[in-house]
C-alpha cells in the first residue's frame, strides 16, 4: 500500500505548495500553521517543491461530441403528401359547397313554382305513397281526412277478401274465369281509388285547392256506386259471382255452405263501406259549401269557360 505522503503520477516532479511558507516561517519565529484548513504539524517531513507546469489535459476526439457544423437530413416526403392530402380535400370540400349551393337552389325554385316534393314514407315497413295527416292537413280537418283514409283502407279489404272467397267458389267448381275477375277487381282498383280520389281529397285538405275537390266529387262518386253495386252483385256488367254480394251469396250458400258463408261476410263488407263513404261525401261537401269554395269553383268555370270561348 502506498505512503501517505507518495509521489503523484500525473506531475512531472514533487510540488509541495506549502514549503515556501513552511521556510518563511522558520526564519521568522512564527508558528507552523497558517490559520487555514491546512495544518502542518511537522513541515519539515514535506519535501520542497519546485516550480512546474502541470500537464495539459489530452484532448477529445472530434468524433465524440456531437458535431455542430453538421447537416441533418429531413425527409420532405411526407410533407408533400400532406400539403396534397390537404389540397385534395379542399377541392373536395368545395365541390360539396357547390353541389350544396345548387341543391339549395333547385329546391327554393321548386318552392316559388309552388311544387310540393312528396317522400314516400307509408307504409313504413315498405313506402309505397306519401301519407302524412299530422303535418300537413289543418286540424280540424284531420278527423274527416282519417275517415277518408279508412275508406281507401276498407276498400282494399273488400277487394281483398273478394278474392278469397272467388277462390274457394272456383276451388268448388264455379270457374276460373270468375277468380280472374277478381283479381283484376283488386289490381285496378286499389291503385285506381288512391289516384282518382283519395290523392285529390288530401291535396284538396292540404292546399285548400277547388279545383281538386271537384275531381275528389266526380271520382268518389263512382267509388260509392261500384261499392253499391258490389253489395248487390246482380248478375250483368260484371259477371255475378266474382263478386261477393247479397244475390251471389244466396245463389251459392245451398250448393256449398262454406263458400255460402265467404260470400256473405264480402256482402258485409261492401255495405259498411259504402255507408262510410256516403258519410264522408256528405261531410266533404259540407265543408266545401261552408268554406265559400262551391262559388270560388263556379267562377273558376265560368273564368275558364270564357278563356276557351275567346281563343
């Protein structure tokens, strides 16, 4: 183990900083101690010192720190593609404005034509016709526009079950041509019921229109005279027993009781609806007489009638 007092490695000689003091001090009679951290008790076992220059330290590499003249590079590729994913939804962002705009136009257009876009939204499970009472008939009107929807609706019902006892009529030996007949009954006249008169009723209650409620008048008429006479059945114009009537019925009921039975409750059905349309008929024509649009169509007709005279 090495001396308390041993040479250092890295000096060129032995530096005691302290044998100047220590030989000052023994030519002037002071103490051994110089009243600082050091305190030299024996200072004559330190060796003298002389002057030396201590080593400069070795320098580093100029590989090991970090070089400040040097370039980085930066990929500039993915701020290409940013600056054009930002140009591409721009563009994208101003042609959706535009094609906004020009919806917004079509549809102002529209609306200073006076023309009503009509979504399809009944039935809901599969939307066939634009049906919406709640929002768009007055109110005191809903009522009698509900009824006239409960025709349309008793209507399809009647033709429907038409079929179903024409069927088991030719089923029972009657024919086949009788069950064509009813078929054609429903695929004309559900179809025919809504266009020629329920879609004017409602366009009549919405827009307060004369005109339709004259072609609501005409067409709901013949509806209650085909209903009449469906309950009736005779046995000419229509070929008696495809439909369900009163006459077809008792014609029917001796020979097969079940066909009988089919036949009655078709009759049934036909009498309840043609009551029901008498009964909306008369409250529409009330209305229209009560709301001043009976003289307002007048007028339309005369008006028209002296337009097509002077041209």
């Amino acid at each position: 183990m090495a001396g308390r007092y041993d040479s250092n490695p890295f000096d060129e000689e032995n530096v005691n900083p302290f044998a100047e003091q220590a030989a000052r001090g023994k030519g002037s009679g002071q103490p051994n101690y110089g009243g600082g951290a050091f305190y030299m008790t024996h200072p004559g076992s330190v060796p003298a010192a002389s002057n030396s220059r201590l080593s400069p330290l070795p320098h580093e590499p100029a590989g090991f720190n970090y070089d400040r003249g040097a370039t980085i590079d930066i990929p500039l590729d993915s701020a290409k593609d940013l600056r054009s994913k930002e140009k591409e939804l721009q563009a994208k962002e101003a042609e959706l404005k535009k094609r906004e705009q020009e919806l917004k136009r079509r549809e102002d257009a529209i609306a200073r034509a006076g023309i009503v876009i009509e979504e399809k939204n009944w039935p809901p499970f599969f939307p066939l016709i634009h049906h919406d009472i709640a929002n768009e008939i007055p109110i005191h009107l809903q009522k009698l526009q509900y009824v006239a929807f409960t025709t349309l609706l008793g209507l399809v019902l009647c033709l429907l079950w038409n079929i179903i006892a024409v069927t088991t009529a030719w089923i029972k030996g009657e024919g086949v041509k009788i069950w064509f007949l009813a078929i054609i009954y429903f695929i004309s006249g559900v179809p025919g019921a809504y266009v020629l008169w329920y879609r004017p009723l409602y366009r009549a209650m919405r827009t307060d229109s004369a005109l339709k409620f004259g072609w609501f008048f005409m067409f709901y008429l013949l509806h209650i005279g085909f209903c009449i006479f469906a309950a009736v059945a005779p046995p000419f114009i229509f070929k008696g027993k495809s439909l369900t009537g009163i006459l077809p019925a008792i014609d029917v009921v001796s020979g097969h009781a079940l066909v009988g039975i089919f036949y009655f409750i078709g009759f049934g059905l036909f009498c309840i609806e043609s009551l029901l349309s008498i009964w909306v008929i008369q409250q529409v024509y009330m209305y229209f007489r009560g709301s001043g649009k009976a003289a307002e169509m007048k007028k339309e007709g005369a008006r028209r009638t002296m337009m097509a005279a002077l041209s």
